[in-house]
C-alpha cells in the first residue's frame, strides 16, 4: 500500500514539476497573453474552428444515435411481445419490424453523415483557412 | 435441397430489400443534391434548383419504401 | 489515418490490388485441386463449393423463376469471391480487397448495368412503363424520382458492403494501437460472423435487383 502511494505521489511530483518547469520557460519565452491573441488572431480562429468542429461532430452523432437506439429497442420489444402472443404471425411481423428499423437506422446515418461534413468536407474551411 | 429451405424465398427476400431501405432513402437525398448543385452550377442559379432535387431525392426515398410496403402488404407469408 | 502493417504488396500498386490478386490465387488453386479430384460424397472444401453452387441454384430458382439459371456462374463468383476476400482481413498482415470503395464499386456496377440491360432485353420498349408510376398524368415528375431511386440502389449496394468491412478492419487496427494484446486478435475473430452476413446480403441483393428488374409490372 504505502508502495504504491510513494509511486504516486513521485509520480505527481515529478509531473508538477515539469508542468511548473515547462510553464516558467513558456512565460519568459512569449509574450504577454492578449498581445499574443492580438499578434495571432488568426491561429485563434483556427483553433477554436477546429475544435468546435470536433465538437460539433462528436455531440452531433451521439446525440444522433441516442434517438435511433431507444426507437430501435421499443421497435423490438413491441415485435417480440406480438410475437409472443400470437406466434402465427412471426414472419409478417419481423418483416415491419426491419422496415421500421431501417427508417430509424436512415435517421442514424443522417447524423453520421453531418459528423462527416464536419470532419472531412467543412462548408465553412473557405473562410477559416485562407 | 441445403439447410435454407426452411427459409420462406418470399421472408429472406422481404427481409434483405427493406434492411436496405435505410441507406437509401439518405443515398437518394445524396444524389439529389448533388445533382441540384450540379444543375445550379451549370444554369447559374444559387439555390432554385438544389431545393427542388433535395426535394425529389426525399421523395424518391420515401417512394423506394413505399413500393416495398405495398409489395409486403400484397403477399401471404 | 491509422494503418494496420502489411506483410506482402508489390511496390508500384496498391495494396488492395495484390490482395486481389492473392485472392484470385486462392480461389483459382483452391478450384483447381477440388476439380482434380471430385467425390461423389463431398468433403472438405468440396462440399463448401457444393454449398454454394447448390444454395445460389436454389434462390435463384425460387426467387427469379425458371429463366434464372444462367445467371448462377456469376452470382455464385460473387458469392466466392466476396466471401473469400473478407476472410482475407481475419489473417493478421493481410487486408480485405473490399475495404475499398473501388472494388466493392465495381461489383456493385457489374450488377446494376446487368440488371437494366436484362430488363431491355427481356421487356423490350415496355420497360420504361417500370419508371412511370402508378398514374400517367405525375409521369414527368415520377420518372425523375424513378431514375434517383434507381441510381440510389448501386450506391446503397456498394457502401453498404464496403462500411461494414471498413469498420470492422479499422477497428480492429484502432485497437491495435491502443492495446497491443489479445483483444485485437478476439476482435478479429468476431469479424468472421460480419463477413459471412455481409457476403451473404450483398449476394442476395444481386439476386433480388435482378428479379426486380425482370418481374411483369402489374
């Protein structure tokens, strides 16, 4: 136990220290913050381009699916408890069941597909990458 | 005959055609605004003729699974 | 982008097309010594090519009708050659030839332009009454949504085979960096299930595209 607490507070330590170190020569090194945004505004739009547009895509398809998983487990769930009840149907129900499925998978993929335009074919990269 | 012939041919055909309706229906919303956009670039309009394909694509999706609807409402599994 | 090491490619093309190329290798040397020695009980991988060649008879028989038959050495070439080259990515150093676009593209076209040329042939001038929809006055309109659903087919066909192999190859590399121990190599274990059913689809839905296309309308 105490093995491992002494590992990690070396641990900790030494990573303080690097940051703390790394920081010091970053400080003496550039210049003042908000005359470094005024000198690089545009390396600030780029960033803040870039990672909204990560962000966009990440919230964009989980979101997305988020929807599509819950209507696909009611979609089953109902179809298994019909079939459950009445057994002679089986086949005709698990054909709605796909179809319905498939137009809540296209919904999915709608979400996919704005997380790839926002990935790999930006709209708006014209304007942010001159 | 092999171990499919417990699958109905007209359940397994079913099933394959509408576990495909989902990529086309956003397929054909695909194609229509590229062909929107193309037809745009050529006629010099900005967005008259985009509206109107992305419109039809929707309209061709919808149309694909109607066309698979009405074939599973006419056949007896 | 990630890449999972490849252990053979011949330099000055790309590496799919020497998967190709050692996939026809197999199929062919694989025919080859099955048809030197046929049983007349199949074993081994006899009966995986009796399989297939009875399995596609079958649909094709049931799902197309009578005149089906002469489409069986295509489809069941589909079927080998798909199933062959999916299993190709399950060995370690070797990638799948369909985790490109362009192959399972081509595979995808090859059906489309079969199926309409088919429906020429079979209905001759008839056959544009496929495109016309159900009433004769929304004609102008229902042709144009005709042809976009009939071209979104060949796409869907393609990216559906072609995601589903993708994704599963680069999964098992995204793992590979992140955590080079025994799960990447349970992961490609899971691939096969994926590869059959994909194999499996892409063939059943070359059959159904051209019975589609060669039903009476009514």
């Amino acid at each position: 136990m105490v093995k491992y607490l002494i590992s990690i507070f070396t641990f900790l330590s030494v990573s303080v220290l690097g940051i703390k170190a790394f920081a010091d020569k970053a400080a003496s090194s550039a210049a003042p913050l908000h005359e470094h945004i005024v000198n690089n505004s545009a390396l600030l739009s780029k960033s803040l381009f870039f990672g909204l547009s990560a962000l966009g895509g990440g919230l964009a398809i989980g979101l997305g699916v988020i929807g599509a998983g819950v209507g696909m487990g009611n979609a089953v769930r109902g179809a298994l408890e019909s079939m459950g009840r009445n057994p002679g149907m089986e086949k005709k129900l698990i054909v709605w069941m796909i179809t319905g499925m498939a137009i809540m998978e296209s919904l999915a993929l709608y979400a996919l597909l704005i997380t790839f335009i926002l990935f790999y074919a930006n709209p708006f990269k014209a304007i942010f990458l001159k | 005959m092999p171990l499919f012939i417990f699958m109905d041919k007209e359940f397994i055909k079913q099933i394959t055609r509408m576990s495909s309706l989902g990529l086309n229906l956003i397929i054909s919303v695909l194609i229509g605004i590229f062909i929107g956009i193309e037809i745009d670039k050529y006629f010099g309009f900005k967005y008259l003729f985009f509206i109107v394909f992305l419109i039809l694509g929707f309209a061709a999706g919808i149309y694909e699974i109607y066309k698979a609807v009405k074939r599973e409402l006419n056949t007896k599994l | 982008m990630l890449k999972a090491p490849i252990l053979i490619s011949i330099p000055g093309i790309p590496a799919y097309w020497t998967m190709t190329i050692i996939v026809m290798g197999l199929i062919l040397s694989a025919a080859f010594i099955v048809g030197r020695n046929l049983r007349i009980v199949p074993t081994g991988m006899q009966s995986f090519f009796e399989l297939i060649f009875i399995m596609t008879e079958y649909f094709l028989k049931e799902i197309i009708g009578e005149e089906g038959g002469i489409y069986l050495p295509l489809i069941a070439s589909f079927a080998v050659f798909i199933l062959f080259s999916n299993l190709l990515g399950s060995i370690p150093g070797f990638t799948s030839p369909t985790a490109t676009i362009d192959t399972t593209a081509v595979l995808a076209l090859i059906v489309f332009f079969l199926s309409h040329a088919v429906g020429i042939k079979k209905h001759k001038a008839k056959y544009i009454k496929k495109f016309l929809g159900p009433l004769i006055i929304i004609a102008p309109i229902m042709i144009i949504i005709e042809i976009m659903s009939a071209l979104s087919r060949p796409f869907s066909h393609a990216l559906r085979l072609f995601a589903n192999i993708f994704a599963e190859e680069f999964m098992v590399t995204v793992l590979l960096f992140l955590l080079p121990w025994a799960i990447p190599a349970i992961m490609m274990y899971m691939q096969i299930f994926t590869d059959l059913m994909q194999a499996f689809v892409f063939y059943l839905l070359a059959i159904i595209y051209i019975a589609l296309s060669l039903e009476e309308e009514n």
